[in-house]
C-alpha cells in the first residue's frame, strides 16, 4: 500500500508538473506505461504526450539506488520477470548504432540516463526524436514497446546497449484511451 500511494503521489507530480514547470509539453496524452521492478513492487509511471511537432516522454519513478540509470525504449511490449528478456533490444526502427556519443548513433530507444536522487525518486521529461507520426508508429507497432530501467548507467557509445546493466525495471506502453 506504501508504494501504491507513492505511485499516485509522483503521477500527480508528474501531471501538476506537466502544468506549471513543463512548458513546451505537448497537451494530447497518447500513451502510458507503469513501470514494474522484477519482484512485482511497482516503480514509477511514464506518460506519452504528443502535438504536430512531436512526442515527449515524462516519467516518474521512485525506489531506484541512487545514481544515475540507463533508461530506453525496448523493441518488444512484454515485461515478464525476473529479467525483462522479453522486452528484447532496444527500439531501433532505422537500423542505427547505440548512443549519442557514438558517431553512428543514436537510435530511438536511446534515452538519456534516467538519474535518481539519494531517496530513490526520479523525474525527467525527454523528447523524443523523429516526427510524432514517425515515433508513434514505431511505438505503436504490432508486438508494442517497453520501457526499461537498468542497474546502472548507459556510457551513450557502446552498441547495442551502452553496456548499463540488468534490467530492473519495466513498463509496457499502452495508447491513451
């Protein structure tokens, strides 16, 4: 029950945040995921958001070690523990390499590291690149996409992942209704 309340207390940040300290964030809710540590416990939620320029990502998560963690979009919408494997790689409809600091890179599911402050609780907000029917097609597509937190942080060049860890958490998006 703590953690159920903890869940709806960042989600409400997340949305209040939406209003006052987001700006630029997009207004039409096209998606969603709640993200789930292996042991069941829940970990955070993500918000999708989207207008004719784009998609952004927000997300809300509490429970992580401090630091910073690698944070991506994975190919496939299946989030079956203990170690999430059924998500698959990362979402990389182009056929690119893995991170921003590599000069072949970046592909779509590479998403900057999600850091969490020294109680566990992290919030970012992140934009994500392509057109917004582009983005949403490939998030959208027949086998869906999932969310992925890891162990530690993504070093932004080694392909296929940017060498971050375990996958300790994950959420499968599902479209607004």
């Amino acid at each position: 029950m703590k953690y159920a309340k903890a869940l709806v207390a960042i989600s409400a940040a997340l949305q209040l945040g939406a209003c006052s300290s987001y700006g630029s964030l997009p207004t039409e809710r096209v998606g969603s995921a709640t993200l789930t540590f292996a042991n069941g416990l829940p970990a955070g939620t993500v918000q999708l958001f989207s207008d004719s320029d784009g998609v952004t990502m927000g997300v809300a998560v509490t429970g992580l070690e401090p630091g910073p963690h690698g944070f991506h979009l994975h190919t496939t919408g299946k989030c079956e523990s203990p170690g999430f494997q059924s998500a698959g790689g990362h979402l990389n409809p182009a056929g690119r390499e893995h991170g921003s600091d590599n000069p072949a890179g970046k592909h779509l599911g590479d998403l900057p590291n999600l850091v969490a402050n020294d109680t566990g609780r992290a919030t970012a907000q992140y934009d994500l690149s392509g057109s917004a029917g582009d983005v949403l097609g490939d998030i959208f597509d027949a086998d869906g996409t999932a969310v992925m937190i890891h162990a530690g942080p993504d070093d932004y060049r080694s392909d296929p992942a940017g060498d971050a860890g375990s996958r300790i958490a994950c959420g499968v998006i599902k479209a607004a209704s």
